[in-house]
C-alpha cells in the first residue's frame, strides 16, 4: 500500500508512520510537507502517463502555503486524481470545514486526537476504510 501523507507537523507525519506500521508490512510513504509541494507533487503525476497513484490520502487541513481544502479540491478537479480516497486528518473540528469536505467526496473527516493511544486508533480505522471501500 502506497500512502501519501500530506502534514506539515514532523510528529503526526511520525506518529502516522508508526500506527500505519503497527497494522501493515507491506506499505510506502510519500510525505509533503505543505499544500504548495502537494500541488505541485499532484500536478506532476496527473500529466505522468506511467505515474502510480497513491492507495490512500491523509490529508491535514491547516497547511502553510495552500490549505488541504484547496488540495482537495485540485485532486476532485482533476479526472485522473478525482477518486483518489482521502481522508482528511486535522485538529480542525470546524463543521463548514467537515461539511466542505464531505461534499468534496471524502472517505472520513477525523479530527486528530490528543491522546497517544487514541491517534493509533483514528489512524487504524482509516486503513480499514480503505480496505473496505
């Protein structure tokens, strides 16, 4: 499985890869670090012929340079992106931000939890999703 983390934060970007690696062996990372370099990453394999896509987005919402919501709505736009499966992972418990989201095809809006244990958690079920979808 082929995961594209896009988490401008160094610790969720660790704590992802390390719950992610408590539930898969076979697994890859890729990580951007603000919206501007997923733009740009995104823009590269949508015109890349042979390009492999990522099995799983997770996706912050509070990025430096452009926000996930503008990420997210690049990859529904584009028609070789738009079903890609994201998950949007973020502090932001904002309903327009959820609502916005959901309306822009997610398959899960988690709001990131504080506690340790709890995060593992939020990030285990996002690979059930995938696997279920």
């Amino acid at each position: 499985m082929e995961v594209l983390v896009i988490e401008d934060n160094e610790g969720d970007r660790v704590l992802i890869m390390e719950a992610i690696a408590d539930v898969l062996s076979d697994f890859s990372f890729r990580f951007k670090i603000d919206g501007e370099k997923a733009s740009e990453y995104f823009n590269e394999i949508a015109n890349e012929a042979e390009a492999v896509l990522p099995d799983l987005v997770i996706l912050d919402i509070n990025l430096p340079k452009k926000n996930g919501l503008e990420i997210l709505e690049e990859i529904r736009q584009n028609k070789k992106l738009s079903e890609l499966p994201v998950i949007i992972f973020s502090t932001s418990s904002n309903s327009e931000d959820i609502a916005h989201s959901r309306a822009l095809g997610i398959l899960d809006y988690v709001v990131k939890p504080i506690d340790f244990f709890e995060y593992q958690d939020a990030v285990k079920k996002m690979l059930q999703l995938v696997s279920t979808s």
